[in-house]
C-alpha cells in the first residue's frame, strides 16, 4: 500500500512543497509514496508549482477508512447468459449459496441464489425455457448436426411416446428431444421444431440432414440418454430470468466502513456486493471483514496536531511525522519514526534528509524546497530563520539556477494579492486551531504587500471574526517589508496587550511579530495563563 504524504490543513507553501518532495525522497529509497494537499494550493504555492514544471498534488479529502482498504472476497461471478446447472454447479464448487451476475462489460447486474435455482428447477416442466445453443451444447456434451439458431425459446418435449401421441403433444417452436427413432425425428423435423436433440449419440442421414435445414430446425447430437438429456435441459437455461435485481444492498469502494457498519446492522444479508464508481463488480464484502481494515498508512508534515490534520486521522496508521513545530496531541499504537528540528521550516529537514541518505536533488525539488523555506522564513526576516535554512537555501538556489532574493519577492507578490478571495477564505487562508488552557483558539496569518485592503475593510473582517464560535481567535496580517504585523482578534484588549506589548487596539502594529510558530502561538498561550 502507497504512503500517503500531506501536510496541514488549509496548506501553505511549505506544506505543499514538503509533502511533494519527502514523497519523491521515499520513492527515490524504493518506498511507494504519494503526495496530497489537505485543500486547495494557494497562489504562492502555486507560482512555486509553475515556476518549476511541478504538477499540484492531489486533494485528499480524508483519511478515513474505507470499503477498498477492506480484504473481502474477490469471487467469481456469473454472466446472465449462463446456465442454470453452470450455476449450481459454481456453487457447490466454492461452498456458497450466493454468487454475483455480472454483464460482459463487468457491470453488476444483481444476485443468484441457490433458493432461486431450486424455484426454476421445481417448476421446469410447466413453463417454456430460453435456452442458448452455447449452454446446451456445453452441459450436455453436445455436437451440432445442423444449425439454423442460437437461441431457442419454447417448451421442452421429449419424444418417448407412440406416434399418436406424439402427433397430438408436439407444436412447432417446441424443443425435443429424442433417441435413434427416425420416424419421429422426421415428424418432429416437419413440425419445424426450433430445436432437436438427439441422444445416445444419434446422427442423420443426408436427407434428414437437408430437411432440418430447410425447415430452419438446428439439431444436435449428444452423448447423454433420453431420461438425463431430459432433466438437465431445463438446467441449461439461462440464469437471466432468475436473477434477484431488486432491494439489494451494495456498496460503492469507495464508501466509509462507518457507514457500512450502519447499514449491515439494519439489513440481514450474508454477504454484500462491491462496485466501483462505474458499476463495475469487485466482490463482495461481510460482517467478518470488518474486523480487521487495513488502516492507510499516512506520512505527517509540517504538522503533529489531529486538529491540523486530515479528517479520519485517527483511523489511519501514522508511520512517520517530520516537522518543525512544537509537539501537539497526536499519540500512536506503535513506535513510529519522527523528526522534528527547531528550524525555520519543514522542508530544510527534508533537504538535509536527502543529504544523509545520498540521494540527489533534482532541479524541479531543490525548487520547491527553496521556494519553501524562503516563503516560511520571510527570506531571513522571520525570527524563526536559523543558520540551517540559510544554508539550505544557499544550496538549493545553487541546483534551482535562481537568485533566491529575486526570486522569492517574485514569488511574494505573486502569492499575496488579495483581491480575488473573500473575507471568509482570507482569514482561513492560514488557519491553525490550538488549546490554550482550555480555550479554543484559532490563529490565521496572511502575508501580503497590500496591508491597506484588509485595513480599509476593518468593519468588515471584525464582524466576520466575531461571529466565529472560537472563544479567541486573531487574525495577523504580516508585513514582510516592515517585518511585522497588524492584528485583528477576537479577544479581550488586555490579552492582546500583555501578549505583544502593544497599546491594544483593532488593526494594531505588532512591531517584528512575523512567525505564528515563535511568536503568536507562545505570546498568546503564556497571556491566556496569566488571564
């Protein structure tokens, strides 16, 4: 099973680029890996994608566990075109009582049952039976003479009656079957019959042989008795109209095993079939395969928070976290391996990883790794910049061919214009949810060169945030030219005050409070203590 690789939700560039470029790391080691975004790529992250020939990493909308990470049967099906006894007979071959039917194509067309089958059987001698040549031929080891159809519907006869009854019984369109009695198979011929079968392995002259085709009567010889042909030919009918198609409970692959769970305890059937989002069959699935799920195995970056983290993470099995924040609540049933370095940003461990296991750096990699720590540590203005990622940039600006300064304003300017987002999508554009002494409290960070649009609709963003359900939440819009940020919060004064040692206000300047994770997160968590 693929490694899934994504970063946080509501991603920024770092998440993005980490997650693209740790999963290209596992595959390069032989490891099967595949990166994801918890949420669309912003622009900045985006201008990075374009910049260096990247694709955009697919949305993962969760995590949970579903019907294709489940072990269930994989069974053989039938067509509607096989025979009742084909039928029967699968089933006792594989022990069930229940088999699928499905169309040329693989598409599921419903259910067969043996109880079906014993239905058909008890009542085969009252009703006409459609009966294809292939099915007859194949269950009763059959030779064709002469054939004039390949399907035959009409009602089954078996001639072992004087002549006299016989003229009375026998109708045009019947199917008969009959032994080496050549005045009969003359008769039945000249009855125009749909089809005849001769058993014991009878034959026929020319003359028969040249009246049946002229009389549009297909005949074959097969190697079974008149009283055996007889019973089983009601059993090469096709399952066709035996089929139960109706108040079937199926599940698509894609389904949540919760909600599985929840139909299986409301409905009683042994087993349930899998289609996929064609209609395609995959099997069928039971009570007992839900025991034991193959959990998805899932790589954490640039975060270890649930909050943080794709819904249904706690039904995932985390084999590995690497990131750059401090450690939050995610605990796991087994040891796993974890990395988190107090630098600037995730994707400088990333890069130092590539260098303990000798793996090079492609050019489009160093790219985005670069593109990444320049957009988390402001370009070295962010107080969360260490010597490691300065490092790393210097290196990777190297493999990228970019001036990394010129660069990452271009990248800057291109990821900060505001005008196309809303208010609602501007303050979760940077989204981080935390518990601060049993407080709710959400901290969203923008970055942008144009400080005068957010400010210029104050009014506008306080109501917005106000009505949120968090019981603080603060909105920093970081200026990376000023190194600092404006706050707007959802919060008491004196909070925000003692937090950030400013005159508490809305829109205030917190002079050099560029970096959530230094910054905003531990000034507010120690001010909420002290409230």
């Amino acid at each position: 099973m693929s490694l899934l690789v994504f970063g946080h939700k509501n991603p920024d560039t770092d998440s993005i680029c980490s997650a693209i470029s740790l999963a290209h790391l596992k595959n390069e080691l032989g490891v099967e890996a595949t990166p994801y975004a918890l949420g669309e790529v912003r622009k900045e992250a985006q201008y990075a994608l374009d910049y260096f020939g990247v694709k955009a990493p697919e949305v993962l909308e969760d995590v949970k566990i579903q019907v294709k990470d489940l072990s269930y049967d994989k069974v053989k099906s039938l067509k509607p075109s096989d025979s009742v006894l084909n039928a029967y007979n699968t089933m006792i071959e594989k022990g069930t009582k229940t088999l699928p039917v499905v169309s040329v194509d693989g598409k599921f067309e419903g259910i067969i049952t043996m109880v079906e089958i014993a239905k058909s059987l008890m009542y085969q001698h009252f009703r006409k039976v459609n009966i294809p040549l292939e099915n007859v031929c194949y269950n009763l080891k059959g030779e064709v003479l002469v054939q004039c159809n390949d399907v035959f519907d009409g009602r089954v006869t078996t001639l072992s009656y004087g002549m006299e009854e016989i003229m009375n019984l026998l109708s045009e369109g019947d199917i008969a079957i009959v032994g080496n009695r050549y005045d009969i198979i003359e008769y039945a011929i000249d009855t125009k019959v749909s089809l005849l079968i001769l058993t014991g392995k009878a034959t026929l002259n020319d003359e028969l042989t040249a009246l049946a085709k002229a009389n549009g009567v297909t005949v074959i010889s097969v190697d079974v008795d008149t009283y055996t042909a007889s019973n089983l030919i009601n059993q090469c009918a096709e399952i066709e109209d035996i089929i139960t198609r109706e108040n079937l409970v199926l599940f698509n692959e894609n389904d949540y095993v919760d909600d599985v769970k929840e139909t299986m305890l409301s409905t009683n059937f042994r087993a349930y079939p899998v289609v996929d989002d064609n209609s395609k069959f995959l099997g069928l699935v039971s009570r007992r395969h839900l025991l034991n799920p193959t959990k998805k195995n899932v790589v954490l970056v640039d975060h270890n928070e649930f909050a943080q983290s794709a819904d249904g993470i706690e039904q995932a099995n985390i084999v590995e976290i690497v990131d750059h924040h401090k450690i939050g609540g995610i605990s796991t049933d087994l040891p796993i391996s974890v990395r988190v370095s107090p630098v600037g940003c995730c994707s400088t461990i990333i890069y130092n990883l590539y260098k303990e296991n000798n793996v090079e750096v492609p050019k489009h990699i160093a790219g985005l790794l670069l593109s990444a720590i320049l957009s988390d540590t402001l370009i070295f203005k962010s107080p969360t910049a260490t010597e490691l990622d300065k490092k790393a940039v210097l290196e990777l600006a190297e493999i990228a061919g970019v001036d990394y300064e010129a660069y990452g304003m271009d990248m800057f300017k291109a990821g900060t214009s505001l005008d196309e987002f809303s208010i609602e999508e501007i303050v979760n554009m940077d989204f981080k949810e935390f518990n601060m002494s049993g407080n709710r409290v959400g901290i969203g960070q923008v970055m942008t060169l144009d400080i005068d649009s957010i400010l210029n609709k104050k009014d506008e963003y306080l109501s917005y945030i106000n009505g949120t359900d968090y019981d603080m939440l603060v909105l920093a819009i970081t200026d990376i030219i000023k190194e600092g940020s404006y706050l707007l919060y959802k919060a008491n004064d004196s909070v925000i005050a003692e937090a950030f040692n400013v005159d508490a206000n809305q829109g205030v300047f917190a002079e050099g409070v560029v970096s959530r994770k230094k910054q905003l997160v531990p000034n507010l968590t120690n001010a909420v203590k002290n409230m």
